[in-house]
C-alpha cells in the first residue's frame, strides 16, 4: 500500500530532481521511492546495533570514559 505526503524541498533542488526524471523519463514518485530504499539499506546496520540489549548504554559509557580521558587507543582495541 502507498501513501501520500508533502516534502518540503529547496526550489533549486527540486528543479534538479525535476530535470533529471524527465531527461530520465521517470516519475518523481519513483525517483523519491528509490531514494527512500537507500536511506533505509544505509542505516538498517546501525538499527541492528541499536536492537543490542546494551549497546547504547556501552556506547555512552565509552563516550563518558574518554571525556575523562580514559578508554584504549586504535593499537590497544585488538587486545
């Protein structure tokens, strides 16, 4: 099923969008439909790790100890 909505874009960028699917003798819905797609492949790792019971939380302890200036160098991390 598909929806629609708004997208508030700047003037010049859509006229670009706009320039490329018609040389490209495409639909802007399926211009933005294929943008969507990548930017959900781009971040499903990063959702993944946030679905570890506990790497949040690590995350910010790590960033905690390193703003007291603890934590391992890149050389140290392999141990």
């Amino acid at each position: 099923m598909t929806t629609a909505t708004t997208l508030r874009l700047p003037e010049e960028k859509l006229k670009l969008i706009r320039a490329i699917a018609g040389y490209e003798n495409r639909h802007l819905s399926d211009i933005f439909l294929e943008l969507s797609e990548e930017y959900i492949e781009r971040h499903r790792e990063t959702l993944e790790f946030l679905n570890i019971p506990g790497f949040t939380k690590e995350c910010q302890d790590g960033l905690e100890e390193i703003k007291k200036g603890g934590g391992k160098t890149l050389i140290e991390l392999d141990d």
